[in-house]
C-alpha cells in the first residue's frame, strides 16, 4: 500500500542536485583548505540528503564515495594529512559517514516494514471484508450456474426434438453463454479484490469504482432489505489511484452501513451513495445509511484502531478505510444523518499535471 | 399421467433462472410461464390455470414461501415446488411441514425438477 510520501518532480530533480553540489563543495573545502576540522564529516549530510531519492544499493555506493573522496583529498594534500590531527580528523569522518550510511539502511528497512505491515493488513482487511459477503457471493455465482444447468438440459431436449426445434435451442445455448460470463463476472470481481497485490496508482474513473462495489453489494443489499439510491455525477474527471483500494473503501463503507441498519425495520433501511465534484476541485464521495449512527462520543473515535461499536467487528475497517483515503492525499469525516444514521463523506483529489506524465507517475508508483 | 401437460408458474426475481426454468419446461411440453414476483403472479390472470408452481424462496415482496400459504390461506392451494441458493434447513422444515411438495437447491438436476413436478401435480 501506498503510504510512503510520492516523489514529487521538486526531489526528483533538486534532492540529487544539492547532493552533488554539497560532495563538490566539502571536497574543494576539503581538499585546499588547512582547517583543524573534520571537514568530511559533513559528507554524513550528502547521506541524509541520498536516502530521499537513492535506492539501498545506491545508498551503499554514495557511503563508499564518501569515502573514498576522503581518501582522495588526503592523498591529494600529503602534507597537512600527514599530521597527527589530519590522520585523526580522517578517521572521525570515515567512521562517522559509515555509522551514518548504516544507520540510515537500518531506518529505511524498518520504515519499508512498516509499509509492509499496513499493506498485509490492509490485505487482511478487505478479505476480511469479503467474507462479510460470501453468502451472496455463492448466491451470485449459483444462480447463473443453475440457469445454465437448465439451459443446457433445455437445448438439448430441443435438439432432440422430432424434428429437432434448432430456433429454441440457439436461443437456450445463448442463454448459456450470457450465463456463463455472468459467473465469470462474478468471480472476476472478487478475485480482483482478494488479491494480494502492491499498491498500483493510475488514472482511474470513481464512478466505475463505485458501480463495481454496488453490483457486488447488490445481492447482499437486496438480501437485507436496503432500499440503494445512487446519483453518480456524469461529469467527473478521472483521479489518480489505485481502483483496489478505492474500491476497498466504499466496501467497507457499505457494509458499514448494512450492519448499521439490521435493527431498523424492514421499511426504513435506505442506503444514498453519490459522487459528485467537490468544492476544492477533486471528487465528493457521499455513503448515507438509516442505521443506528454513532453517538456523539463514538463520532471522535470511529476511525481509531481497534474501536469498534459492533459485536463482532476487529475494528479495522474505518481505520484501514482513512489510511488509504489519506495516502491518496484525500479527506474522510463522518456526521450524523437527519432524522438518524450516519453520513460518511470522502475527497479525493484532481490530478495534478504533475502526475498526467507518465513518467512522473510511474515513478510515484515505485514509491 | 394426463396426456394435457399442466400449465406452470415459474417465480424467480432472477432473470437467467426464470427464462432458463420457464425454456426447459416449455421443451418438454408444459405451458410455462415466468413472473419476476410474487405480486406479479398474483396479479396475472394465470392464477386460476396454474397447475404448479415453482417459486424462489428469497425474493422481494413475497417470499416463495409466504405466496403458497397465502394461496393456501384463500383456497387455492397450487401445488408448489420451492427452489433457492440459499438452502437453509429451518426452512426447509417449516415449508415441507407447510405442505410444500419440495425444496431444491439450486443448481438442481432436471431430474430432480421434474420428479417433483410430477410428484406436485400427481395428486
């Protein structure tokens, strides 16, 4: 999942710029200068400023320069190096620039196992998730495949027929196909968000998200009694994300909402989604149940870790639900609904001309 | 047997097994017809010359269920064969003790839909 800081053209360009100008400057100083200093130790700089833009290996290769340009500019002035102080002085610098290099590797690895560990939650989260909907899931997949059980038992007694009825058995065996990729349909879909995946931003359609997940609601929703009003905004500009985690988030908003409204009557559980353009530019997502809302209490802790108001929850779904909002640079907030429920609202932002290159996006996707 | 195949009724809100259902029956002589509802059924002027019904267990508005002890209730009791993807024993149960003349689960075998067709329209 993607929650490291993109790159962004600034770091890109500029980060490895001041690294090399910086190596250049300590080197000259370095190099002609007689000061009763370390002067390589600020090398240690160049390494802080590398881990921005610099792969490990690369890391490793820009500690082992500093190094050796050390090296070099004591080669270079023989006759100050050759001091007592001037072998100390190098000393300190080699050993500070590789504590340094190390300690940096050490970080980086340790923040890359973090990633990891959100990704794989968030992994667990939406299977997790999904399993909320197996029922209708099976139910989906079912129907389709009993429909082409019948429709291969019909065409074939048509064919058989005397004379065989050909018109009434094309029809059946079409019947067959459209059923078939319905199953396919199905499992495409769920097996898009069970993957394990690697957090992959493109330029991608909300709208399209969205419909994805109320198809995939839809047997579970009808199952439940919930009454599903959408207004999809016809003209929204694409935004850069990944459409699993996208998709993630308004799974875990409507099944939300489903346990939200089990206790309401069967005529009162209304589900509104909406799309539209938000007023910062960008994209408003708008999820509004009949449930049981929060109390006021709840609403400051609802997207915390572990803070759940239902029976059977983890508490992981909200707060998985913000992790990916806020690393695709959006907001989410919750307020209750009039005369009960709950309005969850998430942005999302426009694409910048930044990200509309493709390098610069493929780029921001190995971040 | 009777050599006049009886009409049938196929409820199901799902289009694919209504058409599928209704297309196998109809190939194998029975005057079929498919309603997406309960209600719809209800409605129809196929009340009185149904013969047999085969009715989804889940689906909006009435249940499969609930139409045959309604039907019951007003003294018309079809015979009825339940069918669903949710196959649920306490339903079950209930519906045979009902006087349901079966429950399949889908995908069933035609086999099994047209035994218990002719178990349903026997009596």
């Amino acid at each position: 999942m993607q929650f490291r800081p993109r790159l962004q053209t600034m770091t890109q360009y500029l980060l490895p710029l001041m690294a090399i100008v910086l190596v250049a400057a300590i080197f000259v100083a370095d190099t002609i200068t007689d000061l009763e200093i370390a002067v390589p130790v600020f090398y240690t700089a160049v390494i802080l400023i590398s881990v921005r833009f610099c792969s490990r290996r690369g890391l490793v290769l820009v500690g082992l320069g500093c190094v050796a340009l050390t090296l070099l500019s004591d080669f270079l002035t023989p006759e100050s190096s050759s001091s007592e102080t001037g072998i100390i002085n190098t000393i300190i610098s080699i050993l500070a620039i590789i504590a340094t290099t190390a300690l940096v590797l050490r970080i980086d690895s340790a923040e890359r196992a973090v990633y990891d560990a959100r990704a794989q939650l968030a992994h667990v989260a939406r299977v997790t998730a999904l399993g909320e909907l197996t029922a209708s899931i099976a139910h989906e997949v079912n129907q389709p495949i009993a429909a082409t059980v019948i429709n291969g038992n019909a065409s074939l007694r048509w064919l058989s027929a005397d004379p065989p009825n050909l018109d009434e058995a094309r029809v059946a065996i079409e019947r067959i196909v459209k059923d078939a990729n319905r199953a396919a349909d199905v499992v495409g879909r769920v097996r898009k968000l069970a993957r394990r995946a690697p957090a992959q931003k493109v330029l991608c359609d909300v709208n399209s998200v969205i419909s994805e997940i109320i198809t995939l609601t839809a047997t579970e929703l009808r199952k439940q009694y919930i009454a599903l009003e959408s207004s999809l905004s016809g003209d929204l500009e694409p935004i850069f994300a990944d459409p699993v985690q996208l998709q993630q988030v308004m799974l875990n908003l409507i099944l939300n909402s489903i346990d939200a409204m089990q206790g309401m009557p069967e005529g009162g559980r209304f589900l509104f989604i909406g799309s539209t353009k938000a007023d910062s530019g960008g994209i408003l997502v708008t999820v509004r149940d009949s449930g049981v809302g929060f109390e006021q209490a709840a609403l400051d802790h609802i997207f915390d870790a572990f803070y759940t108001t239902k029976s059977g929850g983890m508490g992981l779904g909200l707060t998985v639900t913000r992790s990916i909002i806020e690393a695709h640079a959006g907001r989410i907030w919750v307020e209750p609904n009039n005369p009960r429920g709950a309005i969850f609202r998430f942005t999302l932002p426009p694409v910048t001309d930044e990200v509309k290159m493709p390098r610069a996006a493929s780029l921001a996707n190995k971040a | 047997m009777t050599t006049i195949k009886p009409s049938i009724a196929i409820i199901d809100d799902d289009e694919s097994v209504r058409e599928a259902t209704t297309g196998l029956l109809r190939s194998l002589g029975y005057i079929a017809k498919g309603f997406a509802s309960a209600d719809e059924f209800l409605n129809s002027n196929r009340l009185r010359i149904t013969s047999c019904l085969i009715a989804d267990v889940h689906m909006p508005g009435i249940s499969g269920l609930a139409l045959f002890g309604q039907l019951r209730a007003a003294g018309n009791p079809i015979p009825t064969v339940l069918i669903t993807a949710y196959p649920d024993e306490d339903i079950r149960a209930r519906a045979l003790s009902a006087g349901v003349s079966n429950y399949l689960i889908k995908p069933f075998s035609e086999k099994e839909l047209l035994d218990s067709i002719e178990a349903a329209t026997k009596h």
